[in-house]
C-alpha cells in the first residue's frame, strides 16, 4: 500500500512508521518538520529491513506551502490508500492563562492542518483510501477532562466532529475515515501533559495498533470515533 503518515519524527508516529515499513511492499511516505528526526527515522527503517520504502520528507503542515508536499506524494507515490493525520502539538496552561494564539495554534495543527493535507491528498485515492485521524480522549465528548489542557482538547473535539463529517462527504471518493481517541501513550507529548506519569501502554504498542487499524479496518468503520485507552489519563 502507499501511505502518508504526519508527525512522523517522534513518538507515536514515529512507531507507526516503524512498524508499517517491516513490509516492503508499503511504500511510505514520512512526514515531519524536523529534518534531523527524520534521518534517525530512516536510520532505525533501515537496520530493521533494509529494502523498506520509506521516503521521509521534512515540511511544515502549518506553515509551507502545500502544494509541495503535493507534488512530493504524487512524484514518490503517484496514489495514496492511507492517510494518517498524526502530527499534532499541546499547550499546558490553565484555561485562564491561556491566550487566543496559543488556541488558534492548536486549532491550527490539529485540525487545519489535517483538514488542509486530507483535501490535497483525497484526488490521489483512485481506488478509495482511508484516512486515519489521532485524536485523544481530551476531546472524547463525555470523557474525564484535566485542568490545562482546555485549547489541546478543544481542538481534539473539533477533529473528532471533522471525521464525522468527512466520511459522509468522502463517501462520493469511496474514501472512508475514522478517529482514533487515543488514551494515554508514552510519548514526548504525555510528558508535557502529565510530567511524572508512567502509562502502560508503550508507544511502540500503539504504533503497531494504529498501523493494523489504518491497514484493515476500513471494511468494518467508517466515520467513527473510536476511544482506544485503559487508563485515566
């Protein structure tokens, strides 16, 4: 398969990376804005199957100019059957400390930028695709909620509505899409949000599971937020 996977140079997509290139016949395309991760990325890929097709690509979703990671997916892939919208960042401020920049940046990365990259990419998915967005339980309605982390989960929430709609719309594409409303994960992010906390559940574990998710479940769920935790965080 070809797929696009965002937020690549660290943490839980990094994991994902990992584990999807074990195959070669997946041809993936990595994306981060840290050139440096992205090397160690391609480093680690290699050691573990030296054939793997991963094609890392440094851009910033926010900022850069899309319509060059276009034209990277197209010249690298030429069609795309996954998409996973992992890149994402936190703010931990108490709600009345937190500014409306620190807000629209959240909102900027964790939702423009998936919708932005899911309408570039939907043309490429000739055959249908799935689009895999990572959302968290923050944002699951009717979830614990923790201080701090008001404009994080808003913009989780507002990415979990987002799938809903899409899949109704993408229908026409046969593109399905699903969100995943990850718990708590080892990773750099669970640090900032809960310093000190330990969760069970390994990043390299949840890599494997977003990866078979975003492989295989299209034919059982579409447009669905699905929460994926055991803990609290």
């Amino acid at each position: 398969m070809n797929i696009v996977v965002t937020g690549a140079g660290s943490g839980l997509g990094f994991e994902i990376v990992l584990d999807l290139v074990r195959k070669t016949e997946h041809r993936v395309v990595a994306v981060s804005r840290n050139a440096g991760k992205l090397r160690r990325l391609l480093e680690i890929a290699r050691g573990l199957n030296p054939e793997c097709n991963l094609l890392p690509v440094s851009f910033d979703l926010v900022n850069d100019d899309l319509a060059l990671l276009e034209d990277f997916v197209l010249k690298s892939l030429g069609t795309v059957d996954v998409l996973i919208n992992n890149a994402g960042q936190l703010v931990n401020k108490p709600f009345m400390k937190t500014t409306a920049e620190e807000l629209t940046r959240m909102l900027n990365t964790n939702v423009l930028a998936h919708f932005k990259l899911s309408q570039a990419l939907v043309p490429f998915m000739l055959k249908g695709g799935h689009i895999v967005n990572i959302g968290s339980m923050g944002g699951y309605q009717g979830s614990v909620k923790f201080p701090g982390l008001s404009a994080y989960s808003a913009s989780k929430g507002a990415l979990a509505v987002l799938t809903e709609c899409m899949a109704l719309e993408l229908a026409e594409y046969n593109v399905k899409v699903n969100c995943l409303a990850l718990g708590s994960v080892q990773t750099e992010m669970l640090e900032e949000a809960f310093p000190g906390y330990q969760s069970p559940v390994m990043a390299f574990e949840m890599g494997a599971y977003v990866a078979d998710f975003a492989l295989n479940a299209s034919r059982f769920f579409n447009g669905k937020v699905i929460p994926v935790s055991v803990t609290t965080p």
